[in-house]
C-alpha cells in the first residue's frame, strides 16, 4: 500500500515540527534551570565579597586557562563573564541576604575549555524574565546587560531551577 503524496507531506511536517519541538524543549530546560550545572571534580573556593579576592581568584582562573592554551581574546571574555557571574551573585543575589555571606566559585579549566559555576544564597530568579537590554525601552534601566554579555561571550550558560547558580563553559575552537 503506498501513501499519498499528502500524507507523506503531512508525516514530514509532523517530524520537523516534532524535532524542532524538541530543541526548544532542551532550550526551554537550559533556561529555566533543569539543566545540569554540576561540574565533576571542580576547584570550589568560598568566595567573599572583597574586591581584592576577588581578582586574585579570577587572576588564578585565568592563568590556568592560559596554561590550557586560551588566547588573549578568549581570556577577556571569560574575565568579563566571570567578573559579571561574580558581581551578580553578591549584588543581586544576596540582595535580600542578611550579613554578607560568601558565594562558592567551583572551576575546572581543560585543555582550551573551562567551566566554571557560581552559587549564591539567594532566593533565585527566573532567567527568562530578565529583560532585553538591547530593547529601546530597557536601554536606560540598569539591569540584564550582565548575563546578555555572559551568554554572548560564554559557549554554554545554565541555571540550576532554583535560579541561583550559574554554570559556564567556554570551549575553543
């Protein structure tokens, strides 16, 4: 028994449908927070809000990433990604926090890829309700504009469900 030409059309647009279904499905998990944000066998440093510290763990970051052969244009991007995570977590994140509690920073650094991840105590948010700052109307509000440059210098960027922490990846091609 052979198909109709309509069926088979039918049957086409049901699959491309189905597939592109499931991409966004995988997206819709990555940015509500289902997806996962583990790093195995990471650095986990106590990080307190001292700018000093700060850079010195960012500093140590780095060197080993360009030990793992990252270019000087990768490093300015992982810098600012990690600097943005970091400066989030404790202004954002810990807005509502009482006393000034430490975030954890895990890490692992590959050869020409490093993840890192940054967990605060806060309540969360949801990473689709950040707003567009590139829209006109959101151009003078200052928020959004951090996790739209780590998204646009990171490979990969994640939240865990309760939306307070993030995972990055950055890996070189």
């Amino acid at each position: 028994m052979r198909c109709k030409s309509s069926t088979l059309r039918a049957a086409k647009t049901a699959s491309t449908r189905f597939v592109s279904l499931a991409d966004c499905f995988r997206e819709y998990q990555a940015l509500m927070g289902e997806a996962d944000t583990q790093i195995q066998d990471p650095i986990t440093v106590e990080l307190v809000n001292d700018r000093e510290k700060i850079s010195a763990l960012i500093d140590q970051i780095l060197d080993q990433a360009v030990q793992a052969g990252l270019k000087d244009a990768a490093i300015f991007a992982v810098r600012l990604a990690i600097e943005e995570a970091i400066t989030n977590a404790f202004v954002h994140g810990h807005e509502h926090v009482p006393g000034d509690p430490p975030i954890r920073v895990e890490y692992k650094v590959l050869e020409r890829e490093i993840q890192i991840a940054i967990e605060d105590h806060g309540p969360g948010f949801v990473p689709t309700e950040v707003p567009d700052p590139t829209l006109m109307e959101n151009l003078s509000k200052p928020f959004g504009r951090g996790v739209m440059l780590m998204k646009a210098y990171m490979t990969e960027v994640m939240y865990n469900a309760k939306g307070n922490r993030v995972k990055m990846r950055y890996i070189a091609s």
